[in-house]
C-alpha cells in the first residue's frame, strides 16, 4: 500500500505554472520579481485584514455549474490547490509541530486515505469494484482511486464541462484507462440503481440545493452491500433552544453568497436523512474539524508565499485574491467557534431481501430531519 500512495502522489501533481525570471527579453530580473511578488503577497494579506466584505459576491444559482467553469478555466485553484479542492488532513503530531511544517497538497492525499479507513469500504479486505465520485471537481480524488484500486473501475460526475475536460485531460497524461468523467446532475443520475459500490460525497454536499435529494440519489445507486461515505461542510445544529444569533446568521449568509452555496445542514441533518431513507443497515457520523480546520490558514500561507500566479493577472485578479483570503479567513473562524462543523457521515446499504422490506427511499427522510432540507428551510 505505501508504494501504491507513493506512486499516486509523485504522479498525481498537475503542472505548475512557469513564469519566465531570467531578465531576459520580456522578463523580469529575479530581484524585480520577488520584491513584486513580495509586495503583492503583503498588500494581499493586510488588505484581508483590513477589509470586511459585509455580503457575498457569488451567491448560489442554477447556473453554479458556470462558476465552477470560471473556477477551472482560471487555473489560480488549481495552481495552489492541485488537483484536490477539499481540505486536508493533519494529525494530532503534525499540529503539535506546527501545520506549516506539512505540504499543503500531502495534506490532502492524507485526507484521502483517512476517509477511505473510515468509510469502511475495505474493512474486509476486500476492494471495491465500482465507484462513484459525486462532485468530482478537476477529478483528482476519482484518479487517486483509481490508481489505488486498479482493478476497480471509477466514474467521476459534475456539472461543470471545464471540470470534465480537465478531469478527462489530467486522466489521459496519467495514464489511467479506468476511469471516466461525465456531466451529470448529483439529484438526477443516469444510472442504473444499485449500481456502485462505494459511492464517495467530499465536499460536494455543500454545493446541492436538495440535500434530502442528493442523498437519496446516491443511496438509490448505491448497491446492497455498497458503503456511502460523505465528507462535507456543515453548520451546528440548531433548536429552539440554541438558535443562531444575528452574527451567526449573518456570517453564514456571507459564506454562503460568497462561493455560491445554496445553504449548509448540520451534521444532525444528515444522519436524519439517510436513516429516514431506511435504507441503511448502519448510520455513524464524526466531526473531522480538529484535524481539517488548519487547512483554511494553510491555503492562505500557501499563496502569500508563492503569489506568482496572481501577480501576473493584474488588479481584478488581485481584488479577488483579496475576497478569496477574507472568506477562507471567514471559514477558518467559523470552523474554530463551533458555527460551522466538518462532518463525516457513512453508511452500508441493506442487503437486498432488507431494502425491499424497507420503505421506498424518501418516503421518510424529510420527517425524520425534522423540516424540508431545501433552499427554502433555513429561512431566518
């Protein structure tokens, strides 16, 4: 296994961009260079401090799908990120030494195999045959899978075209024959039902405008046997004894406006939904925040030392840099007071005699959460 992720991360890196320092023709000198790029990374980093962007510049529509291509097509995601746009994963140790210690694109290959131990997807050795990536961005957790289990055929799914083609791309310069991307719509899959047996959710729960719908999309896919694995954003949980305050609605407004989320549930929420499917042998949940939350700073160092994508793009990419730290700083601080939550949930599909006995899925989700998770519930 070590060699499999040892293969996976050298291989799995996109390009990066390269910029000419030599001084040359058309160039900059290298001291030019870096007192630009220095200069940009610090006016970056003190404009978030000093800025407060009261509302979002991005709220959620239909057409998100176009956002996401912006996103992809702009290459300053990719840049930085690589070819994982999720968080990544530090251990107890890694955070005593001090997370800047750690490669910011490690962190999410770890990320990766600690959600794989934890979705119980090769608790018995055995390895999964047909996967599902629900939202699979540029396509970088579809590959990583599908190197890792190379006998196992993967199928990566959004809504996003430029995502598609760059997964498609990236897939073909690795050399990977078994995998696909494909444009569909997470509440209105194509396929087949009890098709795949590992159906994997990171960070796309966030984005769907029908949480209810969305896992009941991937249950009804999912075979008997087959484990669900979700990781998302999620908010606390609230009651009318705990409601969010004025602040907490107004900061949540803001995370959600600024990078086009419809709304965020609880961790709560969702082990309402997929017991209310009846279709789950077992539901269990965690709260990864501890080991996730350094991700929000780290993506922020990440840029201030290494600005040079941006500084080459000019002042409308510079004002966007500044809105991107804001709200990254915004994440952080709601991950750190307990407003938001990073949840984990999972569960193993009945076997099929069970599921048949079972209601029809959705019949109950939306009573046992205990209101309609659409775009409309989390009216204040």
């Amino acid at each position: 296994e070590k060699s499999v992720v040892a293969s996976v991360r050298e291989e799995d890196l996109g390009p990066r961009h390269a910029f000419d320092l030599s001084g040359g023709k058309g160039g900059l000198g290298v001291g030019t260079a870096l007192l630009a790029a220095g200069s940009v990374g610090a006016a970056v980093y003190a404009g978030s401090k000093l800025l407060n962007f009261t509302s979002g510049s991005r709220p959620y529509d239909e057409n998100v799908g176009n956002e996401y291509d912006s996103w992809t097509n702009d290459g300053v995601l990719e840049y930085y990120w690589g070819e994982h746009i999720h968080l990544g994963y530090y251990s107890d140790a890694e955070l005593e030494k001090g997370w800047k210690k750690k490669d910011f694109k490690e962190a999410k290959y770890d990320f990766i195999e600690e959600m794989l131990k934890w979705s119980g997807a090769v608790d018995s050795g055995a390895e999964p045959k047909n996967i599902l990536d629900v939202g699979c961005g540029i396509g970088g957790t579809s590959r990583y899978l599908a190197r890792k289990f190379p006998n196992a055929r993967v199928t990566g799914i959004t809504i996003s075209e430029a995502q598609v083609k760059r997964a498609t791309e990236l897939a073909k310069e690795q050399g990977l024959a078994n995998v696909e991307f494909k444009l569909v719509d997470a509440l209105n899959m194509s396929f087949e039902d009890d098709q795949f047996d590992l159906v994997w959710g990171c960070e796309s729960g966030e984005h769907m405008p029908d949480k209810r719908r969305y896992v009941e999309e991937m249950t009804r896919v999912l075979a008997p046997g087959g484990n669900l694995a979700i990781a998302t954003w999620c908010q606390r949980h609230s009651t009318e004894a705990t409601p969010f305050t004025d602040k907490e609605k107004d900061d949540l407004q803001f995370l959600y406006d600024e990078w086009a989320h419809p709304y965020f549930i609880s961790i709560k929420d969702y082990e309402g939904i997929l017991k209310g499917t009846t279709c789950f042998s077992d539901v269990s949940t965690d709260d990864w925040t501890k080991p996730t939350i350094a991700s929000w700073r780290h993506s922020i160092w990440v840029g201030v030392v290494d600005p040079w994508i941006v500084v080459f793009k000019g002042p409308v990419v510079w004002y966007k840099t500044v809105r991107e730290i804001v709200t990254l700083e915004r994440m952080h601080q709601a991950f750190d007071s307990g407003l938001m939550e990073y949840g984990m949930i999972k569960g193993t599909k009945k076997a099929s005699g069970e599921a048949a006995a079972s209601a029809s899925v959705g019949s109950q989700s939306e009573a046992s959460a205990g209101r309609p998770l659409t775009d409309a519930w989390y009216s204040w």
